[in-house]
C-alpha cells in the first residue's frame, strides 16, 4: 500500500521499463488512479525515493526495477526506501 504523507512534495514520477530505463510519465500532478499494475514506478518526493511495483508485475520486472532506482540513487546519493 502507498501512503504519502502531507508534508512529502511530490516532484517526479517516472515509469521504469524493462531495461531499467526510467520514463518520463509526463505529469507533474500525481494519483494513485496513475499506477497500471503491470508497471514498475519511482516516485521522487524531493529527496526521498520509493518504488511501487504493480501486483501484476514480473519477479525479473521488479528486480529490474529496484537496480534502477539504486543506481539512481547511488549516482544521485539519495536515501534509498523501497
């Protein structure tokens, strides 16, 4: 379950496709109706990062995902919370 507290600023939400690409969604206003089930994301709330990953998604999917979203933070130096 995603919960987002109010005092989190949402800036970025980013697809992650199955090279480990992270994919503009090409919104800046964000609901939880955005997530497909099939899909992994990264949520950036001004320097903290989460990933969601859909039910439907792939073990390889997911862990595909979570390797992106840690090099991201590892170059970007981010806390790291999945």
């Amino acid at each position: 379950m995603l919960v987002l507290a109010k005092e989190w600023l949402f800036s970025h939400l980013n697809r992650i496709n199955l090279q480990g690409k992270l994919c503009e969604t090409g919104s800046n206003a964000f609901s939880k109706e955005m997530l497909e089930t099939d899909k992994c994301y990264m949520l950036d709330c001004d320097g903290e990062i989460f990933v969601w990953m859909g039910r439907q998604t792939f073990l390889t999917e997911r862990r595909t995902a979570i390797r992106a979203v840690e090099v991201k933070t590892l170059f970007f130096k981010f806390p790291f919370v999945s």
